[in-house]
C-alpha cells in the first residue's frame, strides 16, 4: 500500500496516452488521499484503488464508477486486467468485482451469488479485520519500538534491574547474556522473539490469572477448569498451530495465539494454587476483624498469592519461548526461524548460537522475575 496526502504521477505511459506531469488532488475528481493501487489497462485508462472503491482517469479528470460497499469502505487492495480487457478489483471488504464498460458498473461475484457465500465471506471478513487490527494497533506499533531500541541501552536497562533486584551479580549476568546476542548478530531478530514473546505473555497472563481468580475463589469453577487445563498442557505443541493456520492463515498473528494458547497453562494454574494456600488461619483472623468477603481478597489472598503468580508468569514466559521456536513454521522472523534455517542447512555452529540466544532470553527473565519473587516474599515475611 502507498499511502499519500496528494498523488503526483510523473509520465506514466500508456498505450493511448501519456498523464500529465501535475498533482492531482480531489478537485480532480480523486475520492481520498490515500492511495492503494494503480493500474494503467492496454485501452489507455489509468485506474486508481482508494478506500472509498476506484476512480478512472478520461484523461481530462478522474471518475468513480458506482461500488456497491459494505460498512461504506471498499478498501482496494488490487487491481489487474484479463486477456477479454476486463477490470477486476479485489477489495478488502467487500470481496471481488469485475467492471462492466458498458453499462459503467462493477457487478461483486462474493456478494451476488448465492446466500451461503455471502454468508461464509462475512465470517472471514470479520476474521480479517480482527488480524488486521492486531497487526497495525498491537504487534507493528510493539514491533517498530524495539526494533529501534540500541543494543546497549536494552542492556544497559537490563543490566540495571539486575543490579536493583539482585545485586552485582544478577546485573552482569543480565547485562552479559544480553549483550552476547548483540555480539552474535542476532540483535534484529532476538528483538523479533521478545517482542512476540512478551505480549504473547503479557495476554496470557491477562487472559490466565482472572481465570486462576475465579477458580480459586469458586469450587465449581475449579472443577470445570482444572480439565480443561490438564489438556491443554498435554496437548502437543504443533497441535496448537492447526487451527488458528486454518482460520488467521500464516503470520505473526497466528504464531501469537497458538503461543497465548500453550502458555496460558502455568498463569491459570499458579494463580489458582497461590490463593488457595493462603493459610486458613490468616483469613479467619481477616474476617473475625470484620473484613468482607472482597477486602480479604483485596488485602490477605492477594498480596500473599503475589509471589506465586509471579512465578506462573515466569514459567509463561519459558513457554512462550518453547512455543515460538514451533511457531517459526508459520512465518514468523525470529529466532526459532534461525533454528529451522540452520536444521535445514546442516549448520550445527549457526543453530546453537540461535539456541543460546534463546536460552539466554529465558535465563534474563527467569532471574529477574525470581529475583522480583524472592523480594516480594521478604516483604511479606514468607522468606
């Protein structure tokens, strides 16, 4: 997609015709400023994808054809001409069209034909737009933000959260390990495996630990999630990839849920069991002080459960990790697929730097969410 405030066409040659060299604007007939695709058929006509449908150049201004659109936005994302001189548009929305010169008219061949497809077309349609919003307002905005961060700044911050959770010594294995996949020049994509690998987590923990909650404080719903759980967790790993492939097609998308989908497990699992052994004593002298039902959540099962939940979000980080070097299958560009390039060329050499690059990102989190831990239980006086 080329997306611009104005279009400026320098000599595109047609066969009938030559565009003049100038801006053209609204005030030329154009429907918006945004661009997605143009194609100069073998009549001489210039024609011109926006998201409102498509205009077509006379040669003295543009001209939109009538397009039937769902919502009011076609979102144009190709146009092409076959051997007959048809035109044909493949919209975002609103499926394929073809343009009939004649009665100046697009016919949709999606939403035309029969209920069932129209049907069928709206459920992916809805499935698109929610990989669509993924991609452009959660994974890319994450994505671009540390594909920019240097090198010696993440391991400097680091380094210094080592240093503020653990001493000396959790810095320089902090800084240290972060600093060796710099030096191995697997900066761009151990970016590429943390950026997945923590939303996949911060969602699973979003997603597990109100899940854990209400199967701590309901026996009911423990007895129901407690299986579902246990399967989960015994599923194999490629098992996860079957159907988001089939419903959200291969990308960063889909290796984002089937990570969500494995590492979900450990947040649900240690939320649950760190509320419930909350000694039985302590919230009977919550509740014999009049606390309620929500304040000895609040104040005594929570704050006690703390450091058990965080180590379900450690141990949902190490899957995460474990199901990302799988979800390398469906296109992600990370480390896993390091992995894969290098099994598939016999390098031993490039496969084991990208393995310890790995290892490397689950031993800094490991450390520092344990350190966090620890912390946490001697302010508590569990330690």
């Amino acid at each position: 997609m080329r997306f611009c405030y104005i279009l400026i066409f320098l000599s595109i040659q047609t066969p009938a015709q030559v565009l003049p060299v100038k801006t053209y604007s609204a005030k030329d007939g154009l429907n918006s400023n945004s661009i997605y695709s143009v194609l100069p058929d073998t009549r001489g006509i210039l024609w011109v994808g926006t998201p409102s449908g498509v205009n077509w150049y006379d040669g003295a201004r543009f001209t939109q054809p009538p397009m039937a659109a769902r919502g009011g936005q076609l979102y144009v994302n190709e146009l092409f001409e076959d051997s007959r001189h048809n035109i044909w548009v493949l919209t975002f929305y609103s499926g394929l069209y073809k343009y009939d010169m004649q009665q100046n008219r697009f016919y949709n061949y999606f939403i035309d034909t029969t209920r069932l497809e129209a049907n069928s077309n709206n459920f992916f349609d809805m499935i698109e737009v929610v990989r669509t919003f993924m991609l452009l307002h959660i994974l890319n905005p994450v994505r671009a933000f540390l594909d920019g961060m240097p090198w010696l700044a993440a391991t400097g911050l680091l380094a210094l959260a080592g240093w503020r959770l653990g001493g000396a010594k959790l810095a320089i294995l902090a800084g240290g390990l972060t600093f060796f996949c710099a030096a191995v020049g697997l900066w761009d994509k151990t970016m590429a495996t943390v950026y997945l690998c923590g939303i996949g987590s911060v969602l699973a923990a979003l997603i597990g630990i109100p899940i854990g909650v209400l199967g701590a404080r309901s026996d009911t719903a423990h007895r129901i999630i407690t299986p579902i759980i246990d399967t989960l967790q015994t599923l194999p790993s490629f098992v996860f990839l079957i159907p988001v492939v089939m419903l959200f097609r291969v990308g960063d998308v889909t290796a984002l849920i089937a990570v969500v989908s494995f590492a979900i497990v450990p947040a649900i699992r240690y939320t649950d069991h760190g509320i419930r052994q909350v000694p039985p004593a302590l919230i009977e002298a919550a509740r014999v002080s009049g606390c309620t039902r929500q304040q000895i959540f609040r104040r005594v099962q929570l704050p006690l459960a703390l450091p058990e939940i965080m180590l379900g979000i450690n141990q949902t980080i190490l899957l995460a990790l474990s199901m990302l070097i799988i979800a390398a299958m469906v296109g992600t560009r990370d480390l896993g697929q390091e992995v894969f390039i290098s099994l598939a060329k016999a390098d031993s050499g490039r496969g084991i730097v990208a393995g310890l690059a790995v290892a490397f990102i689950g031993i800094v989190a490991d450390r520092l969410i344990g350190a966090s831990s620890a912390r946490a239980r001697r302010r508590l006086g569990l330690a």
